[in-house]
C-alpha cells in the first residue's frame, strides 16, 4: 500500500474515532462543539488544502472563522 494512502485511511479513521463528519458539500471534515448551556455554538473544522497539507479551523456556524492553525500532515 502507498504511503500517502496509508496515512490518509489512518487519518481519517482518527478524524472518525474523534466525532467529526465529512462534509460533502464543503469537503471538509467537521464537528460541532455547543457552549453556554446550548446557547452558542461553534464548528470545529479539519481542512486538506490544495497541497496536501491539514489546517484546523473555528468558525460560528455562519462561517466566520475566528482561530486558524496549520497542522501539517496530520490533525491532533
């Protein structure tokens, strides 16, 4: 098995095992987290970028994006 593939069947199965979902319309992988007694709530995004590469985003539901960070090749 490739490498490349390898690691991405593996972080996906970790992206599963975590909560998220798969987002087809978006193509991203996604979770949301509810705060302040149900309240509020926020999207935790995990996002492959053109070059292959993973950042994890916060955004409100709306898709404002309020925290950024490249990850690399994989999601924690």
């Amino acid at each position: 098995m490739d490498d490349a593939f390898s690691r991405e069947v593996t972080l996906r199965s970790l992206l599963k095992s975590k909560g998220y979902d798969f987002d087809h319309e978006n193509q991203y992988w996604v979770r949301e987290w509810i705060t302040n007694g149900g309240q509020e709530k926020v999207l935790e995004v995990a996002l492959k970028t053109e070059d292959g590469e993973w950042n994890k985003l916060m955004m409100t539901t709306g898709g404002k994006v309020f925290y950024a960070e490249a990850i690399g090749g994989g999601v924690e």
